[in-house]
C-alpha cells in the first residue's frame, strides 16, 4: 500500500465530520476505548496536556508544545483539522508523522478497526497516541475536537487540563447556552487533576468551579493572574510587555504570533505552562519566553493570521470561523487601516451565519466561494445570503479563483482577507 492509498481509505472508508458533518459524530468514548484498547492501551502510557475551547486552542497548544520543545522535552502534539496535510495532525517536535507510519498503521490495523467502525477523527487520536508511545515522547499536548465531554481524545488523564474560552460554535452538538458549552468543554476536567480556564466569564465560571469541586481538582482562571500588553506589531510578529498581578514583570518580549487576540492565548500559555511546574514537568520563564518566541518556527504552526503577503497588496488568511473567533479577527483586520478590503469567504452549509455575517463590514468588496468539500456552502446562496446584510460581491466556483479576481481588483493600499472557514484557509496556505 502506497501513502495515497492509505490516505484514501482513511477519507472512503471512516466518516469525517470536517467533510461530512454530523453523520460523523458519535456521542460517547466506546469507539476510541476500543480502539486504544487494540492498540494496548496508550492513552494510558502517555504524560499528556488535554487542551480544550472555543476558541485559541490550536494557538495555546502550539504555544505549549513551543515551550517544552524549547525546555528539551521531546514533545507530541495532536491537533485538528488539519490544512494541506493530514500529517499535520500527529507532531514530535514540530516533525509530522511519517507516510511510511501512516501506511504501516493501516496496513497493521486495518482488519480490526473496519469490525469497531470508528469515525476518522477517532482513529487519527488511537493513532496519534500510538506514534506518541512508539517513539517514547516525554510529554504530549492533546488538543480536543468539538466539546471535551465526548470528545475522543478524553480518554486520557492529563497532567493539565486547560479551558481556554467559551463561544458560540457547533451549537448543535454542545448546546444553545454558554452555560450547556461550558459543562461540555469542563468534561476533560479530571480528578485530583489541576485545570486553568484562560478567561474568566460570570456566565460560565460557575460551571467550572462545580466540575472542579466535584473533581477535588485545582482550579484557576489565567486573566486573574496575567495579561499581555502589546507594543508593536509587524507581519513578523508582536513585542509585548508581560504583567503579572498588575506588576509589570517582563517587557519587550516578542511572539511569531499576531493580532490583540492573540494575547489572551499568550496569557493562557504562560500561566499554564507555570502550572506545569507544580505537575512535575518544570519549564523555566526562560523557556517559556523562547518558546513564544519561536513557536512558528518550532512547531510549524500555519493558519492563524497568516501574511501570504506583506504589501502590495496585503494578503492575510485565518481560520476564524465562529462568532466569537471571527469578532475579534474583524477588530484586528480593522485597525490595519486598508484603503479598501477584500474578503475572500466561504463557509460550510450547516453553518448558523446569522450571528456571523452582520461582523462583517458592508463597505468592503466580497468574494463568495466554495470550499472543496462536500459541507462547503454553495458560493451562490452564500451570495445571496450576504447580500441580507449589505454585503455586496460576486460568487466563483472555486477559492482560487476568488483570490485570483480579488488580487486582480485590489491595488497596492488595499488589504485581501481569506477565512470564514478553516477549509477556504486550507487551500490557499
């Protein structure tokens, strides 16, 4: 079997909610218990980070992996969805796992997991705590999926377990109130295990504190202790000061990240790799400097306000794709002061955009496109759709060309904006 065999049969054979959507989704842990228990149990071999949100957790688990890399640590790292690679999905130490591992899983396994019948996203987890065991990782940062109650990377205990936000997204599945999202994501929170919630809100910290009482965990709220202040910003990066219970601490220090609302996942990722300390993996406020430094570089990390251009015109992508995410990445885009802005946009068809379309402004050229895959929106009625709040532009049959017209339309003091979608993002960087 070839790499792209394997990888065709983990898309034909195994539902894929990113293509599929609901069909996909399964509401309890039986299927990857199964699967780790042919796989001899790793989920229980491995010292883990379990990372859960609305929003950020892609970033704070970057940023974390950053850290301990930067620490020595080998260190694995689980995400998902993943761009242009599935491979990007099973990391050590910023590497992807290798075609020939891919291939070898499904060669070995493939008889035996067609009998459980596991969606892709649960048999990518079995997999990625296979690969973290085989090559003897001493730390690995697990980012959930969708929730955390019932999400298929909870079958692990952590050392830390980390909440980073909580919006409005995939209300479907999780629930309609901030409160019922909440009690969903504070489900990877376990016994006598400590747990930092990024951002404190008075609608949801009542739930966390319930959950952590119940489970005799610590408990703390990051933004109660830290908060970043920014200097500067450049298509290379931020220069932020760091002030810890309203002393400034560290100043001038620099992240490959971008945007205000990356400062919050800063935040996040200090207080908690700070925690780790206590939890018996120690990491040096030198390292966790170094690591925020260099968490593109270390990790690979892609996606996330990405300049595919820097002027000329300035061409940015990011995979914000819920109210709350999106909210913030319209304040950022905002504040770049563009002659005019281009969006690039597509969405997925079981996407509620009432909440989502009135974030964006009117006077602004739009591109409605279609993201390649079976969930994409149809660019047309998505056109018609936005046209309900003001926002005017034509529909095309693919991303590219939407980018390709879009370039053609803006002159060198505009800015073009690619998202909506993490799919529309993933087939442009």
């Amino acid at each position: 079997m070839t790499y792209p065999e394997a990888f065709q049969h983990l898309y034909e054979q195994l539902p894929m909610f990113q293509r599929v959507g609901a069909a996909a989704y399964k509401k309890d842990l039986t299927n990857t218990l199964a699967l780790c228990e042919m796989l001899g149990d790793p989920h229980r071999q491995i010292k883990a980070i379990h990372i859960a949100g609305t929003n950020g957790k892609g970033s704070v688990s970057h940023l974390l992996t950053a850290m301990l890399m930067a620490a020595g640590y080998k260190t694995g790292l689980y995400i998902s969805p993943h761009y242009r690679d599935f491979r990007e999905r099973i990391k050590i130490n910023g590497e992807y796992i290798s075609e020939e591992e891919v291939v070898r899983f499904v060669e070995k396994y493939q008889q035996q997991y067609l009998k459980i019948k596991p969606s892709f996203f649960e048999l990518t987890v079995a997999m990625a705590f296979e690969h973290f065991v085989n090559h003897q990782v001493d730390i690995a940062v697990i980012e959930t999926g969708m929730g955390g109650r019932f999400d298929s990377t909870n079958v692990i205990t952590p050392l830390l377990s980390v909440i980073t936000n909580i919006g409005y997204d995939h209300m479907q599945f999780l629930g309609n109130t901030l409160p019922e999202i909440a009690f969903e994501k504070a489900g990877i929170i376990k016994p006598h295990v400590p747990v930092v919630i990024g951002e404190a809100d008075p609608v949801t910290a009542p739930v966390f504190f319930k959950s952590a009482m119940e489970k005799e965990s610590f408990i703390e709220f990051a933004d109660h202790h830290v908060r970043m202040e920014v200097l500067d910003k450049t298509p290379e990066g931020m220069l932020f000061n760091i002030v810890e219970n309203e002393v400034t601490t560290h100043r001038e220090c620099f992240t490959q990240l971008y945007g205000d609302f990356q400062l919050k996942n800063l935040a996040t990722a200090w207080f908690s790799a700070k925690q780790l300390n206590a939890s018996g993996i120690p990491v040096s406020e030198k390292h966790i400097l170094e690591g925020m430094k260099r968490v593109k570089e270390l990790t690979h990390l892609i996606g996330r306000w990405e300049f595919l251009s820097k002027a000329s015109p300035v061409i940015i992508a990011d995979s914000g794709h819920n109210s709350h995410g999106l909210k913030v990445t319209l304040k950022e885009l905002l504040q770049l002061k563009a002659q005019r802005l281009h969006f690039v946009i597509g969405f997925v068809n079981d996407k509620d955009l009432s909440a989502t379309l009135p974030l964006f402004p009117s006077n602004a050229n739009y591109y409605f496109c279609k993201p390649d895959i079976p969930r994409g929106m149809d660019a047309i009625a998505l056109k018609k759709q936005s046209a309900a709040y003001g926002l005017l532009g034509e529909a095309f049959s693919s991303v590219r060309e939407a980018l390709e017209v879009a370039r053609l339309n803006a002159t060198e003091q505009d800015v073009i904006f690619i998202g909506g979608s993490t799919f529309v993002v993933a087939e442009v960087v």
